[in-house]
C-alpha cells in the first residue's frame, strides 16, 4: 500500500477528538434546552462527589446515543452529556465539557485565556476540520531571548518556574476557539454551553487533596498580586486545604458576560483592556491590540496512512505535535518495533519506542541545528513521510549527538472527546501551557494568565512578533477501511509517549481503547541538569524487571500517585463500532477522569 501524507479533501456520502464526544438527536427535547445543573441534580451531585475521588483504572462506558470523556474532573464529561440528551451535537458537548473543566479546576492546569486544538469530523459532509486557537507571540516583544524565567529541573522548587514577569505572559485563543466552533458546528443557544461553568464558579467544588496541593504549592506566588491574593486565598492569607469548597463568583460574572455578549467581552472588551493593564503592570508588552488581532486559524487536517487500513486526521503546522504524532508512528514501523512484541514484555521492543520518543526533542532545537545534524530536508512535510523515517531510524541507530539515555548503574492541559448519534466527533486538547497557574499567577476578572513563554523564548525568537506559536498538542480521529474509528486527545508532558504508545496498542495489539489506557506506560524522561543523560520513568509495578532491566537504559519506577508532576501523558478516546454503531468512552485511569455514555 502506498503510504501518504496529505491535506483531507471531503468525500462524500462517507459516514462517520491535555475533550471527546460523540451525540446526535436521536429525540428532538419537548422543551428549550436548559443545561443548568438543577436540571439534573441528583447526576450533578453524584459526579461532584467523584471528583474526590482518583481511579486507578480507566473509566468505561458504552451506548448508542453519544458519548463523552474527559482526562480530569467527571463532572465535566456529565456535563457535555447533558448537552447531548438536550439536542446538541459533538461540538456543543465538547464544549459545554471543556468550559466546565476550567471553573473545576480554579484556573491552574487550563484556562480561560489558554490553548486549544480541534479535530472534527462531520458526518453530515464527511470531512475531516481542524481548528488552531494556539498561542499568539506578541506584536510588542522584539527581543523574546530576554524573556524573564524558565523551569529548573534540579530543584523541586525550580520545576514551577524560576522568575516572575508580564513578558511571559502570551496571547490564549482559548475562548476565541470556543466561539469559533460553535459558531460552525454548534446547534444548542451559546448561552446554554456556559451554564454548567458558571453554576460551577457561583457554588464552589469541594477542594481535594490533589488539588489543595496546588495551593500549597503556589501560596507564595498566589499572595504576590492583590487581585490574585483575593481570588485564590483565603481572607487570612492561607491557601484553600482539602476539603473547603472554593467559589468564584468574580470567574462566574465574567463567564455570564461572555455569555451574553460573546467573546469581543475578552477580546475586544473590558476584560482585554484590563488583561493588558494587568500583564504591563509586571513589564509585559501585551497591548490591546494583540487581542483584537486574535484570529483562530482553521485548516485541511494532515492525513497519513500508517498501514493495516488505518488513516489519521491531525493537526497540521503551525501545530507541531500532528507531526511528531506521524513522525513517532513511522519510525514504529521503520524499526520493526511491533515485530518485537509488546513493549511492556519486551526489552528490544521497550528500547526502540524509548529511542523513538525521545525525539520530542527536536521541536526544541533551532532549525539551523536540525540542518546541520539531518539536512536541509528535514521539514515538517517531509518528517511525516514513511521514506524519512526509513532514512531517520538508520540515523538513529548509528547514534543521535543530542538526548543520550543514562546507561544502566548495577543493582495542565486536559481533554475531551465527544461523539454523537449522527456520527459527528470533536476532540479538543486545551491548556494554559504553565506550571498551575504559573510563577506569575496573573489572574483578571478570575480568569488567570500564565507564564508560557517563560520557557519558550528560544521558538518564539524564531517567530515574526505576533505570529502563531507551534504547541505540541496531539489530537486526532484514526480511521480504519475509510471510516472513522475512534476520535482521541491528549494532554500532559509526556503526551507525545502517551499517544505513542496507546496508538499502537489500538492499531497492532487489538486494545481497545480502555484496554490501551490501563496497559503500563512509560513517561517523558527525566534530564540530569548537569550531562544531560535522560533516565525514563515507569509507573511502580507495571513492567517486569527483566523488560526495564534488559534495555540497558537507566530507569525510574514511580508511585502512580507521583505520575503527574513526573511526565506522565494522558490519552483519552471513544470508539464507535464500524458495524454496531455501539460507542465506547475511555478515560484516564490515574485522576479523578471520567467516560460517560448513553
């Protein structure tokens, strides 16, 4: 079969994801729509109190109607249900899911003013839509080289950010995305998707231990600002601990403002000018005019056959996690890894998709290095070609000069997927691309800002000042035999190993995609500061010692409860049956996620 990587053309008559779901209208509901929680009290009440409570397997659920999962906080994926059972479709679920993530989690691992990425399939016209609401560089910022900050490794208090600064602060198409896709694909009113959101932010969430560890962790920093200090500590300066319940009634009346009056409220409004004032009170040079010349970018997804009759939609450059996604699955087949065996039962196997992993690196390095090291081929275009990866893997074999693995010594973002009866998919991957909330903990009308570029300013001098900046997010729709399969999104450092990983288990090992969850994983390598070796990391317990053992590599193995400040990656997805039509919602299977259906 000839292998190729191309922009998606409609076909029509073909019948049909750091948010998933799947919905159609199978009943047209008697009354308008009404998304509000006390509609359906008893459920809301229910997945409230789940949201206390970590799994430590996947979330599963089946049905015919629709589907719904998320990587963090159920109560979301119950709410894109509703939307479903309320008429709308994939996108208004999706949506509905991934606004009330934000308000779940008090802005820190995504936010309002974050990233999102969208692949969406419509069923009506076949085809395939992404849409980029990625970060926008600053018009204003000339010299991003002396962009304050950065992430120190070596140190535990290092890994949240070394230095404060409004210059690290860049431009989030988060909400501009959410208006975007509802108005193409969106059929329930605007207002309705914000209603879970706000209820959320007017009511408050019981603060889990999880979470409470973020304002532990943050105290500090979140004391340092007035506004910030008022919204997210208590009245005698002390962080939020387990078991409070924190409201937000400052996000919850800027929520209902963009409700009425749509997403100019940010970009163009009040809250933009007092986002701007805010960011150059810490010397950023974010200027009105960078929210007002935000712009979603929606493009023809890139396309790759990775043989067995298996096709994936994803997102194209600017975006930069599609290509590494095709890039990782064409070096699988280059190196033979699969003939191999399973990786978790396997050392040869274990070794190559190590080595493949690893180079998530190279969308660190200046282009000018990748010449020098690859040629002057090594484009986006051609990485995502089986015939570089044929000529990549010899490379790799013979010794990369950059990420060498420490040799064995003796002895936020989230996700939502969302598939609907007509057959529509939207998967979405949102963050705010910094440490929970950031080392400057900016936060406007309860909406925070983040501190993206504090670790970025090498890419970003790469860029014209206002310019798209490339994210890693990879999300997708995999298509078997020409139709859809199953829509997928993913979410944390290690998202790259994560997606990886639970692609193949799903294309060659028949998993399905709860199967492909639960399997063990490997983690985003940990860097020694000094030689820069890489050690991989591994959940305790979930691979033989022979298979870590026998790679030759040094290796960690890490408390599961450890695993998300340590690398790992989340993959969430819901299949649909080529021949039943019967759904299949999977969740992440280490955190307080979960998969609805009906």
């Amino acid at each position: 079969m000839k292998h190729e990587l191309t922009r998606a053309k409609p076909r029509a008559l073909l019948v049909l994801p750091c948010l998933l779901a799947l919905q159609g209208c199978y009943d047209t509901p008697a009354q308008p729509p009404d998304l509000s929680p006390g509609n359906w009290a008893d459920d809301y009440d229910r997945f409230m109190a789940a949201q206390l409570v970590d799994r430590t397997e996947a979330g599963v659920a089946t049905g015919e109607r629709g589907a719904v999962t998320v990587a963090y906080n159920g109560l979301a994926a119950r709410a894109g249900l509703e939307a479903l059972k309320q008429g709308g479709g994939a996108i208004d679920a999706a949506l509905t899911a991934a606004l009330a993530q934000v308000a779940l989690t008090a802005g820190a691992p995504i936010s309002y003013f974050g990233i999102m990425s969208l692949v969406y399939y419509d069923a009506g016209t076949d085809s395939v839509h992404t849409m980029n609401a990625e970060w926008n560089t600053v018009l204003g910022e000339d010299d991003p080289l002396t962009i304050p900050g950065g992430i120190d490794m070596s140190s535990p208090d290092g890994m949240y950010g070394t230095e404060v600064g409004g210059r690290t602060a860049l431009v989030g198409g988060f909400m501009k995305g959410v208006g975007a896709a509802h108005e193409r694909f969106g059929r329930l009113p605007w207002a309705e998707i914000f209603k879970p959101a706000i209820h959320v932010a007017e009511n408050g969430f019981p603060v889990s231990e999880k979470v409470a560890g973020y304002w532990t962790l943050r105290a500090p920093d979140l004391a340092r600002l007035p506004e910030t200090h008022a919204t997210f500590l208590k009245d005698d300066g002390s962080p939020y601990m387990e078991g409070d319940v924190f409201a937000q009634p400052a996000l919850a009346a800027t929520l209902r403002a963009v409700a009425e009056q749509g997403t100019d409220y940010m970009y163009r409004g009040p809250w933009a000018e007092k986002a701007v004032a805010a960011v150059q009170a810490d010397g950023g040079r974010m200027a009105v005019e960078d929210l007002a010349a935000y712009e979603v970018l929606w493009q023809e997804p890139l396309v790759a056959e990775l043989g067995g009759g298996y096709t994936v939609y994803t997102n194209p450059p600017p975006n930069a996690g599609g290509v590494a996604l095709i890039e990782a699955q064409r070096l699988a087949t280059a190196s033979g890894l699969v003939d191999d065996g399973h990786w978790t039962e396997s050392a040869d196997a274990l070794r190559k998709a190590l080595d493949i992993t690893r180079n998530f690196m190279l969308d660190f390095l200046p282009p000018e290095t990748l010449t020098a090291l690859f040629g002057p081929d090594f484009t986006p275009e051609q990485r995502a070609t089986p015939e570089h990866a044929e000529a990549f893997w010899a490379i790799m074999e013979a010794g990369l000069p950059f990420g060498m693995w420490a040799p064995a010594t003796p002895g936020h973002s989230d996700d939502v997927v969302a598939i609907d009866a007509d057959g529509n998919i939207a998967a979405i991957t949102h963050s705010i691309n910094a440490v929970l909330w950031g080392k400057t903990a900016i936060v406007v009308d309860g909406i925070t800002i983040g501190d993206p570029a504090s670790f970025q300013q090498q890419q970003i001098a790469r860029l014209e000042p206002g310019a798209r900046l490339p994210a890693p997010t990879e999300t997708g729709i995999l298509f078997h035999d020409g139709r859809p399969l199953l829509g997928f999104a993913s979410m944390g450092s290690g998202l790259h190993h994560r997606t990886f990983q639970a692609l193949l288990g799903v294309m060659h090992f028949g998993q399905t995609v709860d199967e492909a969850i639960n399997t063990p994983d490997f983690f985003y390598p940990n860097t020694d500061p000094v030689t820069f070796q890489l050690t991989f990391r591994v959940p305790a317990g979930g691979f033989p010692r022979e298979v870590l053992d026998g790679t030759g590599y040094a290796y960690e193995e890490l408390d599961p409860w450890e695993a998300r400040l340590a690398g790992e990656g989340l993959w969430v997805a819901v299949s649909r049956d080529p021949e039943t039509g019967e759904l299949r919602a999977a969740s992440h299977n280490r955190n307080n996620s979960a998969a609805v259906a009906w």
